[in-house]
C-alpha cells in the first residue's frame, strides 16, 4: 500500500528536476524529427503552397492527435504500478481480457525494436549531413558509423554520469529550434493559418498523391512511444508539463521551416533539409553541433528503450533470456550485451545500405505504425477494464484507428523503397517471441504433476537412511509448481530413480513467481514437514533481477532465527562453522527426444525453440545461481510419441 502510495505521488508530482529528465530522455526521438520530416515530404517534389501548408496542417493535427490525445492524455493514464511501455500495458490488462491479446503485444514490443534498429541511423545521419551545405559531396557515412559504434560501445559502462547532461542539453535543443522557427516564421506569420485542419483535407482529397504524403508525414510523430515507455523515469505529471513546451517549440520548428518553402515555391529542397536552410549562416557549425548532441542523446533514449524491452519480455516468458547487467545504482537502468551488439549491426548495416537519410525515410514509420496500432487495441481493453462508457470506447479507439490505419495504408507504398527491411526484421522478432512463447507452453502442457503428500513418507525415510551417502544437508529443487501441492514428475524422478537416491537432511522446493507489476519482492514458504520438507514462493515484480541463491539463503536464516527450522548438531556442521550447512540446487532442464513424432507445424515450432535456448542463457544464470552450488540434469522430452510396426524377431 505504501508503494502504491508513493508511486500515485511520484506521477502527480510536478518538479524542475523531473521535467527536465523528462526533456531528456523522453522526447529525444520526437523532438529531431524536425531534421527530416519535411525533407521526406518534399524529397524530389517541387514546393507548392497547396503541399506546404497542407503538410504542416497535418503534421499539427498528427502532434495533436496522435501524441497530446492518444499518449500524454489518454496512455499515460495505463501505468502498470508506475511502469509504462506496451508489455506492461499487456501485463495490466491480461488477467481481464482474451490470452490472444499476447500476440498483438508481441507485435508491438518486435516492431518497435524494429524501429530501434533504423532511428539511430536517420537521427545522427540527418544532423550530420548538414556539413554538405558548407562542404558539398561530404561522404558522410564514416563519420556516422564512428558515432554510431561509440554509443553503442558506451552503454557498458552506464549512462548515469553523462545522463545528467542530457536534460540541459535538450532543453538547449528545443529552445533552439523553437525560436529557430520563430526568426524564420516571422517573414510570413501567415503560414499560422495552416493550424485550420481545413488545408490538410485539401492537400489529402485534392493534390495529386497528397494521401501518399502521409507516409512521410507520419515521421513528425514517430517518438511518441517513448512518452509511454518512459513514464516510470519520470513521472506522468512531468511528461504533461514539459509536453507544453515541447509542443510549442516542435510547431514553431515547422512552421518557421514552411515559411521558407512558401518563399521557395516552384524550386525543389535540393539535397539540404529544410531544417538547414532556416539556420543562419552565423551559427551553422554550432546548429550542427547541437543537432548531433541532440540526435545521439534520442539514440541513446531509444537503445535504453529496447533493453527495458526486452529484459520485461524475458520476465513474461516472451523472449530467450539473456544476461542482465545493472551497470549503476539506478532503478530501471540496465545492459543487455546480446541485444546491444545486435542492434549495433543492424545499425551500420543500414547505414551501409541506404548510405544517406533521404533514403532511410522509406524505411523509417512503417514499423512505428504497427507500434501504435497494436498498443490502440490494447488501450481499447484497458479503458474497458475500467469500466469507461461503451460509447467513449468507441469513439476514442475508433478515431484513434482509422487516423493509425491511414498513416499505415500511406507508408505501405514504402514497402519496396525499403520498409520491407523493418517489416522483415520486426516479423524475425515476432517470430521470436511466438516461437519461445508456443514452445514453453508446448513444454509446460507435457509437464506431469503429482501429489507431493504421496512422496512425503519415502522423503522422510530416505532422509534418516545413513547407509545411503548424503547428496546435501540442503537439497534444493527449482520447481514450476505454484502449490505446495503439486511438484513436477521429473523432480521426484531425480531424488529417487536416478542413480543412487539423493538423500538430504532437507528437502527444499523453490518457485518463482513472475508478478504483472515492474517492482516488488516478497516470498511465502509452507512447512510440508518440519525439518524435513518445505515449499517456497518467491514473488518478484517483472523488473527485477532474480538473485534466488542469495534470497534462498536469506530466507533459512530467518527460518533459523524464528525456530521454523531446526538443525541438529553433527560433526560436518562443526567443521563447516555455518548454521545453514552446506546446499545443493538442482535445475532440471530438458532435452528434445528423439522418440517424437510431431506434424511439421510442431516439429517447427519446437525444434526452433531448442535451438533458441541454445543461445540463451543457462536456467541456474537466470536466477541468479553460484554455478559451484548447482547440478543441471537433463530428461528427455517427448511430445508426440513415436509409433512403429512392432519389431519382427527372425528366427
């Protein structure tokens, strides 16, 4: 309750310091889109007035609606115990709503690590590609791989030192365009009448192509995400505040920019973005300094992004687990080194491959749209989960829809210019997720249970047999039961048919409980008997790192203190000086037999999963285990068993 409490205060709460993070880390993506937006929109197009003004009409009522309505009004009211981002959007709402809602989440989370994989190249590419204009046929490539590696080979060491600049320096930023666009705009404050969503009808119904432009229009909003995914750094209330400002300074920023085309109409943009043009020539080399800061800062905010992505799909089983680093003492910050070598490849590849940000816009959107698309839904349930009128549900998801469904129909012509590249990306990690998610489901259907009171009487004797060798004072099986009840079939099988049995003082069962909440630690243990067999539960929040072999030891020592457990004397103990004695725990993990039979589609799905856990990390790394405390044994697996003729015996 105290939690919960100081988690409500934490989101109401407005601070300097609080907006300023939030500049920092939350809107990085969202507030460069100035430096290319409207160069997609007018990239090999002559300016017209029509386009002008009709873009900027809809890039207003784009900010307006997707951005202010959609995420910092109606989104950011969906926090998961504090948390946002769409896999805590599902963990919220999974226990109301159809278990078929996880493949619209794992949609969503793999597009938007897609999106991951093409934003840092366009940001830092569009900033530096401003030296063309003082140094023509610049080959920019080099200098933004260079970039590109160093922030990528940074995040081992954590962002906490360099973090606290980010705040100052985008607020430098957004101030920066935000009276850039003013200067500019003031050559032609008429431009403000675009603001009037009547000129983005006409530019979408009337103008030849003017549809398709959404595709490129759609590029104002593409940091929206973040405003949600990032809600538990900073605090929703803060979000709300420092948007105002945001707002003002990116619709400054575009209309200063269409004022310069409105002055240019009947040219073409060239191969500077528009952005560039309105800089004057004074301080050009300190804009594109600025503009680099700014672009690597939104690429860092990105990266963090996808590793707090992954590491809650890990949590909720939706994705091979990997190492977890904490790189400092701040909450929620963390590495994932798997994931930050893979991302950086993928980065320089497209680099390598567009070479210039003109041309990664086709690529750039179409995977952001599936994002949103998927998290609408999800809002859908989640407004129903609270009871809101039919007649507002419909409304709001429906309006929210056909503005998402336009902005994905435009960016599909994209598809063969290069967004096939994010859509074949973020469908290889969606089928990553439903591959891990079927296979572990497939496995745990083919999990047998049995009673454990059945087996209580032989744990016993086993226990008091000295003729058999004692395995461990305290043997510790990692189960995953969650009653006391129940133990799986392959568990008892170890203790007592593999080998000699293995006979220990006590006899521990362990589970973990992954909560739907980011945050929380707390355990529950059931005597079955004393001093001979106990269950354990421990429930941690989806967010944390599991450290089970140290809150296991934790737990007997309390036990101990409050005479749960007893433990006798003996000549081990006293050569041991340890009250707990010595340990031993027990992972079981399986292999697929080959005594299957599958149909292909199962075949697929579950080999696939085998070879998947081969590149993720071992089961006693995941929970935090001392390798030197722990046995991995292996059974087989049989999903559909194999069927023959009966063999023939010759005579």
């Amino acid at each position: 309750m105290s939690a919960t409490h100081d988690m409500t205060t934490f989101h109401k709460r407005i601070t300097m310091a609080g907006s300023l993070i939030a500049i920092g880390i939350v809107f990085g993506d969202i507030g460069t889109s100035p430096l290319y937006t409207l160069n997609a929109v007018f990239h090999g197009r002559v300016i017209t007035e029509a386009i002008a003004l009709g873009s900027l009409s809809c890039i207003f009522w784009t900010l307006f609606l997707q951005t202010t309505l959609k995420y910092v009004i109606i989104t950011l009211q969906a926090d998961n115990k504090g948390e946002g981002g769409i896999l805590s959007l599902y963990a919220l709402i999974r226990r109301y709503s159809g278990k078929w809602l996880i493949y619209f989440a794992m949609a969503g989370g793999a597009f938007l690590m897609a999106d991951g994989i093409i934003t840092p190249p366009i940001s830092v590419a569009s900033a530096i590609e401003g030296v063309q204009a003082v140094i023509p046929g610049f080959n920019t490539v080099p200098i933004v791989i260079v970039i590109l590696i160093g922030l990528f080979l940074f995040q081992q060491f954590g962002t906490h030192k360099i973090g606290k600049i980010f705040g100052p320096v985008m607020l430098c930023w957004f101030a920066f365009i935000g009276v850039l666009g003013a200067l500019a705009l003031s050559s032609n404050w008429g431009v403000l009448k675009a603001l009037n969503p009547y000129y983005a009808f006409q530019m979408l119904v009337n103008e030849p192509g003017g549809f398709w432009l959404l595709g490129s229009i759609f590029l104002c909003t593409t940091g929206a995400e973040a405003l949600y995914s990032d809600m538990g750094h900073c605090g929703r209330n803060n979000i709300r505040a420092s948007w105002i400002f945001i707002k003002i300074a990116l619709v400054l920023s575009y209309a200063g920019q269409t004022a310069w085309l409105l002055n240019h109409t009947g040219q073409e943009v060239g191969a500077l973005s528009p952005f560039y043009h309105i800089v004057p020539q004074s301080i050009y080399w300190p804009s594109l300094v600025i503009a680099t800061l700014a672009t690597i800062i939104a690429s860092q905010a990105l990266i963090s992004g996808c590793f707090t992505l992954i590491n809650e799909a890990i949590r909720l089983g939706l994705w091979p687990k990997h190492t977890v680093q904490f790189p400092s003492n701040i909450k929620g910050q963390l590495y994932i080194p798997a994931i930050n070598w893979f991302l950086m490849a993928g980065c320089i590849g497209m680099v390598l491959h567009f070479r210039e940000s003109t041309k990664m816009e086709a690529a750039f959107g179409l995977s952001v749209t599936l994002t949103m698309l998927m998290s609408t839904i999800l809002i859908n349930f989640y407004l129903r989960t609270k009871r809101v009128p039919l007649v507002f549900i419909v409304l709001i998801t429906g309006l929210f829809l056909s503005v998402e469904a336009g902005f994905l129909i435009a960016n599909l012509q994209k598809i063969s210019e290069g967004g096939w590249i994010t859509l074949l990306i973020g469908f290889a990690l969606f089928l990553v997720m439903f591959i891990w998610h079927k296979g572990k489901k497939f496995k745990y259907d083919l999990t047998s249970m049995v009673n454990v009171e059945k087996y209580i009487p032989i744990l016993k004797k086993l226990s008091e047999d000295e003729s058999i060798h004692k395995y461990a004072t305290n043997l510790v099986y990692l189960t995953t039961s969650n009653t006391e009840r129940k133990i799986e079939q392959t568990i008892m099988n170890s203790i007592l048919h593999q080998g000699i049995p293995k006979r220990a003082d006590i006899y521990w069962f362990v589970h973990v409980n992954i909560l739907d909440q980011p945050y929380g630690q707390s355990y529950s243990v059931d005597t079955l008997v004393k001093n001979d067999v106990y269950f354990i539960e421990f429930s941690l929040g989806f967010r944390e790192e599991p450290r089970i072999g140290y809150y296991f030891k934790q737990v007997v020592r309390e036990m101990l203190a409050n005479n749960e457990v007893d433990y006798l004397d003996s000549n081990v103990k006293e050569y041991q000086q340890n009250v707990i004695g010595d340990f031993r725990f027990v992972v079981m993990d399986s292999i697929l037999s080959y005594d299957n039979q599958m149909p292909f589609w199962k075949n697929f799905i579950m080999k696939s999963y085998y070879n998947l856990r081969y590149l993720s990390v071992k089961e006693h790394v995941n929970f935090g285990l001392d390798r030197s405390h722990v046995d991995i044994e292996k059974y087989p697996l049989v999903v559909v068993p194999f069927t023959h003729n009966k063999l023939i015996r010759k005579e």
